[in-house]
C-alpha cells in the first residue's frame, strides 16, 4: 500500500516540478524581454480603449452563464448513463431502476429549469425594477467619475 503511495507521490513532484520548471525557468528565456507601450493598454487588441474600465456586468450574464452549466453537465452525465442503461437493460429488474434513477435527474432538473424561465432570468430584454434601475445609474456615474469622463 505505501509502494502505491510512493508511486503517486513521486509522480506529483515530477509534475509539480515540470510546471515549476515551466513558468519560472522557461518562459523567462522564450519570452520576449522588449517594453512596447501598447502592453500597458487595457486591450492588447490594437483598439483604443473607449470610455472607462470601470463597468457593471449585469447578473443575467452570470444566471445564463451558470445555467448553461448545469445543463452541460447534466448532458456530460446522461451520456455514461445511456451506455451502462443498455447494458444493464438487458439484465432483470435493473433497468428499471437505473431508468427511474434518470427519470428522477431530469425531473429536478426540469423543475430547476421551470423556476429559472418563471423568474424570468433567461430574459435578455428583462425589464430593471426600480431599485436595479437605481443601482445600474449609481454604477454608471461612479464609473465616470473614476475613469475621468466619458
């Protein structure tokens, strides 16, 4: 049991070396080492910055964003399912219970679905109530006043 603890500690230290290895010793000597100006800029695009950098996101980015990831990992779990459904389809009793194991998983999901459509956060075009509305100027004005304008 150590030899196998062993094991996988000096493999750890190999690959906690190499990336040390990496990005201390390596990209010092590949990178380049000239200061141009535009690397200071807030976009390394070419395009001057318009406006300050200053800027609220708004939280329907972030409830879309996190949304989508349930329902990408739902279908990152349905797909081992379907290949251990088939095989245990075929054996007595087991698919079924493995069948309503699923059909109980998409079911919450559905219903998380459901409540997220209800409250309207898939809603690109949602109306801000009066304190968002509230709270968006106040972000927007403090954003001029420490960008300087704009």
């Amino acid at each position: 049991m150590f030899q196998d603890l062993g094991t996988v500690l000096i493999f750890c230290l190999l690959g906690a070396g190499f990336v040390v290895l990496n990005v201390s010793v390596v990209s010092r000597l590949l990178r380049p080492t000239r200061f141009q100006p535009f690397k200071d800029s807030t976009y390394e695009c070419g395009e001057p910055p318009i406006g300050s950098y200053w800027v609220r996101f708004d939280m329907r980015f972030y409830s879309v964003a996190l949304v989508f990831l349930i329902f990408d990992v739902e279908v990152a779990l349905i797909y081992p399912w379907a290949l251990v459904y088939n095989q245990l389809r075929q054996s007595p009793g087991g698919g079924l219970f493995v069948f309503c194991e699923m059909f109980f998983f998409v079911l919450v999901l559905g219903v998380g679905l459901a409540y997220v459509w209800k409250k309207g956060n898939l809603d690109w075009n949602k109306e801000l109530s009066g304190q968002d509305a509230d709270r968006t100027a106040l972000g927007e004005a403090l954003g001029r006043e420490i960008g300087g304008g704009a």
